[in-house]
C-alpha cells in the first residue's frame, strides 16, 4: 500500500515544479484509497491481489496532478528547494 500512496508524490515533487502539498496530500489518500478497495473487493470481483497496485498508481497520480493544479503556483521556498535538488 505505501507504493501506491507514496511513489506518486515522492517522484513528482522531485522532479515536477508544479507539484505543492496539496497534491502530495490528495495523491497519497487517492492511492491508499483506491488500493484499500480494490484490495478488500467489496464488490466480490475477486481480483489478484497485485491489481490493486495497477488501480492506485494511476488514482495517485491523477490526485497529485489535480490537486497541484487546483492550489495554484507552489511557494518561493517550496520552489528554491527543489531547484537545490536539481543542482546537485
């Protein structure tokens, strides 16, 4: 579960400018979401348990780019840091 919350947001605000806290925090509860009911198949479709991670990748990444979008341009700081990380 802490690959499909997690891996979305830690490679975009590495490596996306527009990523912001508020995508990180809609990314990670998409993901845990979509993982969680997949993998407890309320439905009974009785899925592998491997497809669940193939769900919540995608559902984390659209979190992270709808809610970065939706929270308008990341702060200066947020904005020098990862430009320190691209430098080194």
């Amino acid at each position: 579960m802490l690959s499909a919350s997690l891996f979305v947001p830690l490679v975009a605000g590495v490596w996306w400018k527009r990523a912001s806290t508020r995508g990180g925090v809609a990314a990670i509860v998409a993901g845990a979401g979509v993982y969680l009911l997949v993998q407890l198949d309320p439905l009974g479709f009785d899925a592998p348990s491997f497809t669940a991670i193939l769900f919540a990748l995608p559902a984390s990444a659209l979190g992270m780019i709808l809610g970065s979008l939706s929270g308008g341009e990341p702060g200066a700081s947020l904005r020098k840091q990862v430009d320190r990380l691209h430098e080194e």
